[in-house]
C-alpha cells in the first residue's frame, strides 16, 4: 500500500471558511492523503506577507466538522504566514509536509493581487521554509453561489501531479478557478502574472473626535489583454495557473537602470 501524501492546510478567510473544510474534504474522500490543518482564528484577508512580532501568538487545537474531526487542526491568533511558520516548527514537529496548500480563498488572487493576498503569502512562507506550494482561490460568483466544492474536485490533479513532479526550490502556484458551472469551464491554463488589479480610493466616514475615519474601496480593472495572463485567462473560463517565486528581481529594468551614470566606475 502506497504511503499517504503529508499535506498542511491553511488560508487566510479563517478556520471555519467552507473553502477550506470543502478542500480538506476532497483531500480526505481520495484516500491518499494525511492532512494537518493551522488556520487562522479570524479572517486575514490582504494581510500579505505580515506575521506577529512584537505580541506573543498563540495557537488552540480545535475539532474539525464533521468527518474531518480525526485531522489535526489548531487556530492560530496570526496570519497565514504565522500559520504555516509555527505549525511546522512547533504545532506539527514531527510531521514533515510534502505539499502545502492555501485556501480555497473567497475571491480571485491574480495580478497586483497577490502582492496584497495573505492566501499566496501563506504558500509563498511554505517556499521560504524549502516546501512546495499551492495558493488556491475561486473567482467572484456571478450569481452569488460559491462552487466551493466543485473547486476542490477540480484542483485535485494539480494538486497530486505537484506530489509526483514536484515544483522547483523557492517557487509555488498560484491557482484560481472559475466560479461557475462546470460545463461552463474550458480547462487549466499554464499562464503568467499579470498587471490587471484594483483601482482604490477611500471613503471618508464620519470622524470620531479628531480622527479621521476612512473606509477602503475599489473596483478590479484589467489592464491585460492576452489570454495566457493569469487575470485574463480566469475571466475567459479557464483554471489558471501561474508559477511565483521569492524573486523579486525585474530584468527590464535592470537593463534600463544599468547606464546610469551613478553606476559608472569613478575614475
């Protein structure tokens, strides 16, 4: 009988998202899985890459519903990041993962996104700590239903094909799926990262003495047009799937800086 694959599940929508307890539930209905679970205690969406330093963290072991009460599971008072750092130093000290999975998150993560997403910064801390990775995350549902189990079902061969194949050190996926029928989802695009994202403002609220009081809004603009950008693609019906690393070098512009006479030898 083949090994179980060890796999360590977090997000950043909480502990009780359906979005994660429908992926733990895929996870577990294959057979083939051994899962642990550190999620954190509240939603901590767009905290990025933050973790908890100046207060201490403190983590609860707690009973999953349902037929996922046998996992392993804490909540953990910090972010993805603080999740996925404590469960495999201290929660979890003898479970070594293959494969770490984010989310399922409510909402997209594709584009500037990311750069805001506690989901992909939870994948990306697996990566600083040499273990691969997934973010996953279903698009905004056109008619309000959130196919969270349908998702599960459809991450599923990447999820394995990233257990037999592996990934390339310090690089996760991002993965986003369609939020709709499944007859109305074309397939899983390899693509790239894009610059399609939300354009902000802030709306100020009645001030609470001499604070002022504010409120973060925006809408999604797309600012792609090819069909193998990750924003483009998810929009068009497909699964995306982008590679990310921890690298943040930008090549072009780096040749477009190096001429500059600041970088010129002084005689």
């Amino acid at each position: 009988m083949a090994a179980l694959r060890r796999i360590l599940i977090t997000n950043d929508d909480g502990l009780s998202s359906p979005g994660l307890t429908s992926l733990a539930e895929e996870l577990q209905r294959s057979g083939r899985c051994d899962l642990r679970v550190a999620a954190p205690e509240r939603e901590q969406s767009g905290v990025g890459h933050c973790i908890t330093l100046h207060t201490p963290l403190y983590a609860e072991p707690v009973s999953l519903p349902g037929d996922l009460a046998k996992v392993p599971a804490y909540k953990v008072a910090g972010t993805p990041a603080d999740c996925v750092k404590i469960a495999i130093t201290n929660l979890f000290p003898d479970f070594n993962p293959e494969l770490v999975l984010s989310g399922i998150n409510r909402g997209p993560n594709v584009g500037m996104n990311v750069l805001y997403s506690g989901t992909v910064a939870g994948a990306l801390e697996a990566c600083i700590n040499g273990i691969p990775a997934l973010a996953l995350s279903l698009d905004v549902p056109a008619s309000g239903l959130w196919h969270f189990a349908l998702a599960s079902e459809l991450v599923m061969p990447i999820v394995f094909q990233a257990l037999e194949a592996g990934l390339p050190p310090w690089t996760a996926l991002n993965v986003n799926i369609p939020n709709r029928p499944q007859n109305e989802i074309h397939g899983t695009r390899l693509t790239r990262h894009g610059l399609s994202g939300f354009k902000e403002y802030y709306i100020e609220e009645k001030s609470e003495g001499a604070r002022r009081r504010f409120r973060l809004e925006g809408s999604m603009v797309f600012r792609d047009q090819d069909e193998a950008i990750d924003a483009v693609a998810l929009r068009k019906g497909w699964t995306s799937v982008t590679p990310l690393g921890l690298c943040m070098l930008d090549a072009q512009a780096w040749k477009h800086v190096e001429s500059w006479e600041v970088f010129k030898p002084q005689a």
